[in-house]
C-alpha cells in the first residue's frame, strides 16, 4: 500500500506526458463536451429547483482540487517540491479561488477576474501542460491538474449560459488592473523567496517545454512582450461581447429608423 500511495501521489524522473497526445487532448474535449451540454440545456438547469446544489457541487469539487495539491506536497514533502515555491500566487490558482466564491455568490466582479484571466492565462497551461511533464495519468497530479484548470472554464460558461452573465468595459480594465497588482506580488514572492520560486512564470523559463520558451531570460524584455500578450488576449475576450453589442445596436437603429418611416407614412 505504501509503495502505491507513493507511485500514485509521486512523480516519475522520466517523461511520462507528452503535450498535443491522448492524455493531453482528452480532458479538454471532455470539458467542451460539458460546457455544451450546458448550453444545451441551460433553460432547464436554470429553472430547475435544485440548481443551487449544481453550484455548491462546483465550488467544492474547485476548493478541493486546489486545495489537495498542497495537502500532497505537506504530508508527502518527500515526493514533491518546496510548498513555499508553490504557493497560490498564480492566475490559476487565484481563477480557482474567485471561481468557487463566485458560484456561491453570483458575484459580477469575481466573474470579470474569473473570464479575463481564464483567457489570458489559464489557457496556456491548457496548450502546454508543463508542470505534469512527469506526471501521467497513473498519477494524482495529473487528474488534480486537469480538474484545477478546466472547471474554471465550465464554472465561467455555467454562469454565462445559466445565469446571464457577461463581460463589460468595466470588467476589462477592472480584471487587467487586478491582474498587474497579483504580477507585482510575483515579483515580489519571486524576489523574496528566491531560486525555486518562479510565480507567474516572471523569473525565469520553465525546465520543462512550454510555450513560454519563446520568451528571452531578460527579466524587462520578459516582462514587456508577456504584458503585449496578455493584452492583446484581454482584447480578444471582449471582442465576441463588442461585436454583440454592435450588432444589437445597428438592429436597433434599424428598427427604430423603419418605425419612424411607418409614422411619417401615417402622418
């Protein structure tokens, strides 16, 4: 028994998850598999009476799969890094966070985080899985992995769907705002904490491959071209939204401009 808790909770010296693969692509598609049943069936979850359980069954299955990474790395150090390098100064750790508070909530700020940062950090953890290199799916912390970082994206699209949520301008700058204050907090856990801590991927590239690898090691360079992409991603998750409200505006114009003619007829 102690050999398999220490197998499963382990991890291997060689590479056991190969990005773009079976283990890689499954629990993405099983997540767009959930969030369209969502959508699918979003009249009927909203009305239905026990939907509040569907909310709470989110925000606990999100604690805890937050929660039992350092559950494993405390009553097993020996099978796992430092605790301190791995605290929960992350954007996926923070979605995680906000996203449980959220579906108990309702809150629209926690949701202006929770779908901002989902799409300009999050999902490069979903391209390149880097930190499960050596941890398949014979391991606990590939299963915690995948749970951590796609039920944040479910949690984000039950609310759009089920409860009518969206982004606004002032979601924009109020998540981008956020988000530069937790970067500042990196720096300073990195600075603090020294090697080994490399929160927000600010200090240096990973070991393993990541699509962060194309990013020099010169910490102002680093920090400049990661800031024109994650601004660039905050613009393309508000565009769907910017489009929608243009398109509502121009039917709107238009209808208005058709009932003016239909009165000018009657005069």
């Amino acid at each position: 028994m102690k050999n398999f808790l220490h197998e499963f909770f382990g991890q291997s010296d060689e590479v056991e998850f190969v990005n773009f693969s079976l283990a890689h692509f499954l629990p993405i598609l099983l997540m767009v598999g959930l969030i369209l049943l969502i959508s699918r069936y979003r009249e009927q979850i909203a009305s239905w009476k026990h939907e509040p359980k569907i909310r709470y069954a989110l925000a606990f299955a999100m604690i805890i799969s937050e929660m039992s990474y350092y559950w494993r790395l405390i009553a097993l150090p020996e099978l796992g890094p430092n605790p301190v390098d791995h605290l929960p100064i992350t954007v996926c750790g923070w979605v995680v966070i906000f996203g449980s508070y959220m579906v108990l909530t309702k809150s629209q700020s926690l949701f202006d985080f929770c779908y901002f940062w989902l799409f300009s950090g999050t999902v490069f953890a979903l391209i390149t899985p880097t930190v499960i290199t050596y941890t398949g799916p014979l391991r606990f912390r590939y299963y915690q992995f995948w749970l951590e970082h796609t039920l944040g994206y479910i949690t984000v699209f039950y609310m759009i769907f089920v409860h009518k949520m969206r982004p606004t301008i002032k979601s924009f700058v109020r998540a981008y705002i956020g988000l530069g204050v937790l970067a500042v907090v990196a720096y300073a856990a990195n600075t603090i904490i020294g090697p080994g801590a490399n929160y927000l991927f600010m200090a240096k590239p990973e070991d393993t491959p990541s699509i962060l690898d194309i990013l020099p090691p010169i910490f102002a360079v680093r920090i400049l071209i990661m800031a024109a992409a994650v601004t660039v991603l905050f613009v393309l998750a508000y565009l769907p939204w910017y489009l929608i409200d243009r398109k509502a505006r121009m039917q709107g114009n238009t209808k208005n401009k058709t009932q003016g003619e239909i009165d000018c007829e009657q005069i």
